[in-house]
C-alpha cells in the first residue's frame, strides 16, 4: 500500500512523536508519593488546589480551643472540691451516728453496772459472777465509757448531783472550806467530753488545806479566786 492510499504523507509521519506519561504514584528515585499528572491530591476537592487556613482564622481557633480547656479544668476543680467536701461531711456524719448508737447502748447498761456495783458493794461480786461482770465492764469501757464519783471528790454541779448537804463541824465562820463528796448513791457515766449521766452523791463542806506557801485558797488575792 502506498503512501497516496493509506492517507498520510511522509511530512505527516516524521510529525508523529510518541509521548510517554508517567503514571507512577511512587516517584523510582525518591521512593515518595506523588500525584500523577492531570490528578488531583486526595482529599481536594475537583478543580481545586488544596488551601490553608489564613493565620488570622487559626490564631482565633487556638483561643477557642484554649479557652475551653480552661473552663474545663475550672469545672474539674470545682467538682473536686465538692467530692472532698462531700467525703468529710459524710465521714463527720458517720462519726455521729456511731458515737450516738454507742450512747445509747452503754445506756441500756446503766442498770446492768448499777446491779454490779450494789453487789460488789454487798461482798457478792465473787467467783464466776466477778468474771463475767469484769467481762462486761470491759466492753462498755471499749466503748469509751467511763465512770467516776468516789468518796472525796471535789463537788462539781456539772458533773455531781447533790440530793443531800451534810452539816460539818467547820471552825469559825471565816474558816475556808471546799464541798467535797461524802457519799456516793450512784456512779455517773461520761463518753469523752459528754456526760450521760451524772453522780448522785451526798455532798459536806469540809476545812479547805492550805497552799504550800500558806495562803487562803479562797482569798481574793488567790490566783484560783480573780
């Protein structure tokens, strides 16, 4: 076939060139990605070029985003500090009601112990009724129980009740004197600083013993006395 017939001229086919395109995504000598050409960056959009934010828009984004990292940690510390107040009003409260439920049953006792002093009192508390009744003292003194009124103590309407004043043989009007316990009816009962039941005692006034140095306890000039 000759050139007349297949349409071309000789001119025509030294104009032909063959192009060859490369389409390779990994670039054979760095070894990075690449895009191709005629494709776009995955993620643009068609006919577009992929476009930074302008400064000012990402200045704006960082305070926002900092602002609310701040009022977090502001709502994380508040809720902190109500946990921790919650946590000492609740132990507090606690405290409460076991110091109260142990009141009460140390109450329920009173009699029990009264029983046991008015027998050790007789002679009675012996043999095995003395065990079992050290046993029960030991339990409610556990408990922070604690007893007093004896013989001899100084009397004091805070913690005494005094049903009867003895008259004394006290020598001359001007002679000093305390109130002390001449006789105890019945033992009181106190839980640290709280008194459940007082003593009831029989109180008599008594000459008052002189200080080391001679003075009057109940002179004016006394440290006690001002």
């Amino acid at each position: 076939m000759s050139d007349r017939n297949s349409g071309n001229s000789p001119e025509e086919h030294e104009q032909e060139r063959v192009v060859v395109r490369d389409r390779r995504r990994i670039d054979p000598v760095t070894g990075e990605v690449r895009t191709p050409a005629g494709e776009q960056p995955a993620g643009a959009a068609p006919g577009h070029a992929p476009q930074e934010a302008p400064p000012d828009q990402t200045d704006a984004r960082v305070a926002e985003l900092a602002a609310q990292v701040e009022e977090r940690t502001a709502d994380l510390q508040r809720v902190s500090a109500e946990y921790a107040n919650y946590r000492r009003r609740v132990d507090r409260d606690r405290e409460v009601v076991l110091a109260a439920a142990r009141a009460q049953f140390v109450g329920e006792m009173f009699t029990v112990l009264d029983d046991l002093d008015r027998a050790e009192a007789h002679g009675d508390l012996t043999g095995p009724f003395k065990s079992v009744a050290d046993k029960i003292v030991a339990v409610v003194g556990k408990l922070g129980l604690e007893s007093y009124g004896d013989v001899g103590e100084l009397f004091d309407p805070a913690l005494h009740e005094a049903v009867q004043h003895e008259e004394s043989a006290v020598t001359g009007p001007s002679t000093p004197v305390v109130t002390v316990v001449s006789t105890v009816l019945r033992r009181g009962y106190r839980m640290a600083d709280r008194v459940l039941r007082p003593a009831m005692v029989v109180v008599a006034d008594r000459p008052a013993e002189p200080e080391p140095d001679g003075r009057d306890p109940n002179s004016p000039a006394h440290p006690d006395t001002t």
